[in-house]
C-alpha cells in the first residue's frame, strides 16, 4: 500500500503510530500525538483510517480498565482522569503514576553490555602507581668504550650504558678551547639498555673535552624525579690503546672501559679520597690528615702504605667489602703511579692478613702493569704475614 504524506498508520512490528510528516525513499517519517518524529521504512507501517484509530484507543482503554479490576484491592490506585482524545504516551504515563509504590516490581533482566567495534580506536589509557623505592633508587649512566673487532683495527666503539629503571634522553657534546661545542650523538635510550653510538680513533679524540647531558624520566607512572645531570669527561687516547685498561664487567661479553656520567655518594667520596688525600699521600709519604696510623720509615728508601681501611677513611659506614677494596686499590696504584720511576725506593704495603683478597689483587696489579718493579713478603719480623714490599729498580 502506498503511503503519502498527510496518511494515519500504524507500526506493524511496534505498538503506536501516527501522521506521516515526511517521506525520504523508503524512509517514512511518522509523527506522534506528541510531536515526535519516528522513521520507519514504508513496508513496517499500515495506513489506517480515523475510525480504527478510534477504536484502537478504546481497545487500550478497555485492556487498561480490566487489569485494574484484578488488582489488589491494597494496591489499587485509581487512574488520573485523560482529557478526551490523549495520546497513547499519556496513557501510559498515567498508568504508570497509578502504580503503589509498595507494589514489587517485576524482575529486572540484565541487559548484556554491548562489545565495543573493533575498528573503533581505543581511547590511550594512562595508569598511575606510587612509586616504588627500590624501583626509583639510584639510577646508573655509563659511557663505554670496547675493542673494535677484538683490538685488530687499533679502534674502539663507543656505547652508552643505561643501567637503570628510567628512560634516559643523553646529549654528548665535544667543546672546544673556546667553549664552543659540537654534537656527537642525542637519542633516548630505554631502561636497562646499551647502545652502541660510534666508532672512534683513540689517538684523534685524545685529550678532546666530552660534556654529557642527561634526562631520566619515566611513561605512564608515578617516579621520583632525578636532577638533570651534566658531566665532562676528557678521553685519554693513550689509555684506549692499553690492554690492562679494559676490564671484565656486567654489561659486555668483552673486556671495556666503563666511564660513569652519574657519581653515586661512593664514587663522590672515592674521587674526593682520590683528589685530596691518596694523591698527597703518596707524595710525602703521609697518611690522610683525619687518621695518621702510618708507622714511621725505618730507614729513608722504604714507604710504608698502611691500606687498612680506618687509615684511609674516617667514616666507613653505607660501604660494602666491594666498596672498601676498590678504595685500597685506587690507593696502591695513585702510589705506585707517583714513585714508579723513584730508583731504589721500596714501597710497604700493610694489607693485613685477613682472607688474602687485598694481598692477591695488589700482586696482580704489579704484574700486569709494573712488570719492572720486584715485589716479595715484607719482613715477617715487623710486620708478620701482613705487607707486600715492593721495590723500584
């Protein structure tokens, strides 16, 4: 049947109808009593004439009055009065405001929530943690320097190492006398990662003054900010090229040179012991000004070094035995360094007796770097089994 503009219908597959207010195609536009605008498509509507629109209302009316006869005579509620010729939405609302409010309800069927559309992009989520001390301590930044090709080229190849839970955005600028610097390399590297940046000529880049920026951050949780560390690190082309200046270490299956940009309180200290004590000790044959424990020389060519650690630091507490045998360590090579070429001089280590580790590592380092230097027990009278005594021909 076809239907214009203007025709009364009804919905065949839904209660209600209406005037056909517009037609588009096969879209039909009906308007209700309330002046709403319900599309359907032409096949879902039947035209209708006043009389059965009239007699569909009494229906309701007549359907409505019976269930209310059956109705508990508690619950009952008398209906509002319709003005004559109210529409089919009024009468349902009417209905609806005749209900007792004690009445119980009719149970509820869940409605299934309906799956998102796959070609729908996801909204970016963003989660927030509270950080966790032990994830946020502090962070490690390394510049690393490795035998290119197994040391056949007399290159290396520069890495950065980022061992630590942040992303780290690093600039490393080369600055010249006039304080004018150039870009060597700028990325962001992720957490617990190393990369390697380039390969280089040791003897070209001896002595160049490296500055290094650094940004630690993290994505999508809370952190503990780090500062924006800035160090300067000059290369030292003749170190590059010494096999015993490369060492076994956590990150390189090789042996490297690991150069840090970040100083932990450790390293703060041990570059402190480095500057202002190890160093003019070694030259006067002094211990550091806090702890003077040093015996005196029992004659004018022996140097005795006492490396127990009390002598050489007045506050030991937060180091670990690790920590402790790197300072011993960096205190008999700043001494050997400085009296290497003293002809005749013999120099006493004291390092105890102990489990032994202190003694074995100042033998291996005299052996790997001063091959030319003697080295025995000092005498077991004066010292026992604890000093190694070294002599400079």
């Amino acid at each position: 049947m076809k239907v214009n503009i203007g025709d009364r219908v009804r919905f065949l597959n839904q209660e209600g109808g209406g005037k056909v207010a517009k037609i588009d195609g096969r879209t039909v536009y009906v308007e209700d009593e309330d002046g709403f605008q319900i599309p359907a498509l032409d096949k879902d509507v039947v035209v209708i004439d006043e009389d059965e629109h009239r007699l569909q209302g009494d229906a309701y009316n007549r359907s409505a009055r019976a269930a209310a006869q059956y109705a508990s005579p508690n619950t009952r509620k008398a209906p509002k009065p319709l003005a004559e010729g109210a529409s089919w939405r009024e009468r349902v609302n009417a209905d609806l405001d005749s209900d007792d409010d004690d009445t119980p309800d009719e149970p509820v069927i869940p409605v299934q929530p309906r799956r998102p559309d796959k070609t729908q992009t996801p909204r970016q989520q963003t989660y927030t943690f509270d950080a966790d001390a032990t994830d946020d301590a502090q962070p490690h930044f390394y510049l690393a320097l490795t035998r290119t090709d197994g040391g056949n080229t007399g290159t290396v190849d520069l890495h950065v190492v980022n061992d630590s839970n942040y992303f780290a955005h690093y600039a490393i600028l080369r600055t010249d006398d006039k304080g004018l610097s150039t870009l060597i390399a700028a990325a962001t590297i992720e957490p617990n990662t190393k990369e390697k940046i380039d390969t280089l000529n040791p003897i070209q880049v001896d002595g160049q003054l490296w500055q290094v920026q650094l940004l630690m951050f993290k994505k999508i949780r809370t952190f503990k900010a780090q500062p924006v560390y800035n160090a300067e690190v000059k290369p030292r082309g003749v170190k590059m090229l010494r096999d015993g200046s490369f060492a076994e270490n956590d990150f390189f299956d090789q042996k490297a040179i690991l150069i840090p940009v970040i100083k932990d309180e450790f390293e703060v200290k041990l570059q402190q012991l480095t500057d202002k004590q190890i160093l003019a000790s070694a030259a006067d044959g002094r211990k550091p000004e806090p702890r003077k424990v040093s015996k005196p020389s029992r004659s004018s060519d022996i140097l005795e070094v006492d490396l127990h650690i009390e002598a050489l630091l007045p506050d030991t507490r937060g180091l670990d035995n690790k920590d402790m045998l790197q300072i011993q360590m960096s205190h008999v090579r700043a001494t050997m360094e400085k009296n290497a070429r003293v002809s005749g001089l013999r120099i006493v280590f004291i390092h105890g007796v102990g489990a032994g580790v202190l003694k074995s590592e100042i033998r291996k380092l005299l052996e790997r770097d001063y091959k030319n230097c003697h080295f025995q027990d000092a005498s077991f009278r004066e010292y026992g089994f604890g000093a190694t005594m070294v002599s400079i021909p």
